[in-house]
C-alpha cells in the first residue's frame, strides 16, 4: 500500500486550486485587435503596444469626448431642449422624444451607458451650438490633449464622414485626460443610471453595455463601440492596488478578452516604483546648511523587477536667499530619467527647518523615572 504523506496532499490540493484559476496568456500572444496600445495612467507609460499610431476608425468611443466636453462645459445640472434632428438621429437610442427637457447630466449618462447617438447629438447642440460647432470644440481639445493623428466631425462616431478617425494611442491619451475628471470617473463606472422619463409612468433605466465592469473584478469603467466599418472598438479603466492602467482596442473580434489579457500582463509585470519621496531630500553638493530641501509629493513609475537599475536622478539647485519668509520657496528641481529618457521632473522646496521640540527638566524626569518603573505615558 502506497502512503501519501500530508505535505503532499497538501500540494496536490494546491496545485489543483491553481490549475482550476482562470489563465490569461500574455497580451502579446492572443492579441486578436488590429490595434491595441495599455497605458499607466499617472504616467502616461505605454506598457504594450500593436500599431497603436495606425489611423483607424474608431466609432462611439468617440463619445468619451462627447462626454468630457460636456462635464466640463459647467452645465450638467442645465435642461437642454432636445431637438428634432436629435431625437431622430440613427443607430443605438436612448429613445428621446422631440422638445422633451432632459438634464445634461442624464443626457451624458445616457451618451456613456447606452451609447445613445440622440443623446450625443442633443449634447453637441447645446454644448456646441450646432454639430459642426461641437467637432470645432472636440478637435480644439483633441490638438490640447497632444492627440496628433486624430479628427471628428460628429460627437457619435458614425461613419457619415470620411475624416472622422484616430488611433489607439491618441484614444488612451484621451481617456488618461478624461479620467482626470471625478465627475468623468463617476459616470464611466456606472453600472447603471436612472432618469425621468416625461410623459411616462415609469423612469428611464440604462444599463452600461460595458460587460467588462462585471466580467474583470478590477475594470473602473470605459465605453464600447462598433459600426460595420470601424467593427469593434473598445475603451477599459482598471486599478489594482495603486497601478491604474488604460486599455483601447480597435477592429478587435475578442475585445473583451484582449482587454483582460493586457490587464493581466501590465498587472502581473510591472509595479509602481517609488523612485522619490515625499519629504526632506539630501542631494550630493547641498549649499544650504541651515535650511532644509524637501518634495513635496513623491515622483513613482511603472516598472519590471528588472528594470530597477534603469533610474536616475539629476538634481539641479540654484542659490537663493529665504530671508525671513516662512513660506517655502522653489530651489531647484528634480529630474527623474528611466532608461536615459527623462520621464518626469519635481519642483525642489526650499524652507526653514523646523526647531527641535524643547524638553524641560521635569519632563525629563518623569521620563527617567517611567524608565525605571516600567510605566509609559499613556499608561
């Protein structure tokens, strides 16, 4: 008779456990998007890429600009008059009627959720006067934002224009600008909205059609998209611990697996690398003696395990006086390079340093004899 010791047993049950866990391959492997680009997005690091610069059309994704313009037009809590060309604009509806008042709040809802070209066209109108009016405002952005191979010409992505098209990386340059935006995290992630339905007994309820907030544990949210020209195109937000990474995918038969895949990978890689802290720094050939040099946020960076020793640090001070100010003053900076690129800078404070804590007689005392006797402050 054969005994199994409990040592491996255990194993057996181990092994067993994490052959029964859902694999991902790597992104690189299984990839099925014509292209695809996985950006950090504090740093804007791009972490996997397949014809990210390739011009492409990129249908309703294009509403992630629809959206941000309206966010941050300040009028979200304004009624806009939905006009008859609006309400009776084609393909995928949130079902407005003509001259029903609806908030621009619920209408963006609407636009991000359910993908509704009226609600896009209602938006461009008020926002931007008219459509054409609206593509002025999404392309004067689009050039703010540094997204250089993209253009619109309509706020819903239909294919009623030729020049209407961008690229994967400009579409993740959009999204790390839009998830800036609270008001835009909030509505990107929402698994559903509702709203008041005028006329009717009964309240507008959307449903996001983004699968992915309920198929991947770790998705903040994103906006579908498909025409038959453009087929499908996807955007995804995800956040594991502190690493937050952008997905964009175009003309991709399994879009929601090549999302989960490049997740995984960009998760299962790369870690945020504190390369700075917060805090009082001591840089080789410090002139200030009696002042104190400090950052004032940390500076982090996505990185491998073998990448550590590609970081570098340049300070650059100058000689200034504080004189009697108690506020701090900018001394210098700090240049953060990975790989010989520089990736990020940080402004260097300079400032008094604060007094060390006087201690009198007595509390010295008490704090000999709480020594001895084994008794703390708080005891």
């Amino acid at each position: 008779m054969v005994r199994i010791r409990k040592p491996g047993i255990l194993a057996l049950i181990v092994s067993l456990f994490i052959a029964f866990l859902p694999h991902y391959a790597d992104a690189s492997e299984t990839m099925s998007a014509k292209s695809a680009i996985l950006m950090e997005q504090k740093t804007g690091r791009v972490l996997y890429e397949k014809n990210a610069h390739k011009i492409s059309r990129i249908a309703s994704i294009t509403k992630i600009m629809t959206a941000i313009l309206a966010i941050e037009s300040g009028k979200m809590d304004r009624y806009v008059k939905v006009s008859e060309s609006a309400a009776g604009t084609e393909g995928s509806s949130i079902y407005l009627k003509p001259g029903e008042k609806i908030k621009l709040r619920d209408l963006v809802y609407g636009l991000m959720l359910r993908s509704g070209n009226d609600a896009a066209a209602a938006i461009a109108e008020y926002v931007g006067g008219s459509l054409d009016g609206f593509a002025f405002l999404m392309n004067q952005k689009a050039r703010e934002i540094g997204m250089e191979n993209t253009h619109f010409s309509n706020p819903h992505g239909l294919d009623d224009h030729e020049n209407h098209y961008s690229t994967a990386y400009d579409m993740a340059l959009l999204t790390r600008y839009a998830m800036q935006n609270p008001e835009y995290q909030k509505i990107s992630s929402a698994k559903s909205h509702r709203a008041p339905n005028p006329g009717e007994q009964w309240d507008r309820v959307w449903k996001n059609k983004n699968r992915l907030l309920s198929k991947y544990e770790y998705c903040t949210g994103g906006k579908t998209g498909y025409t038959k020209r453009a087929k499908r195109t996807l955007v995804t937000t995800a956040q594991k611990g502190d690493m937050q990474l952008i997905a964009v995918t175009l003309n991709a038969p399994d879009d929601w697996n090549d999302h989960i895949s490049m997740f995984e990978t960009g998760f299962g890689n790369y870690d945020m690398v504190e390369v700075l802290s917060k805090g009082t720094i001591e840089p080789e050939g410090n002139p200030y003696k009696k002042e104190r040099l400090f950052l004032k946020k940390s500076v982090v960076y996505p990185a491998k395990e073998n990448e550590m020793n590609l970081f570098e640090v340049k300070y650059k001070i100058e000689k200034i006086k504080l004189g009697k100010s108690k506020q701090p003053k900018i001394a210098g900076k700090a240049i953060v390079f990975f790989d010989g690129k520089e990736v990020n800078q940080v402004p260097i404070y300079l400032g008094k340093k604060p007094k060390a804590k006087k201690t009198s007689f007595i509390s010295s005392l008490k704090e000999i004899l709480f020594s001895f006797t084994g008794v703390n402050a708080n005891g």
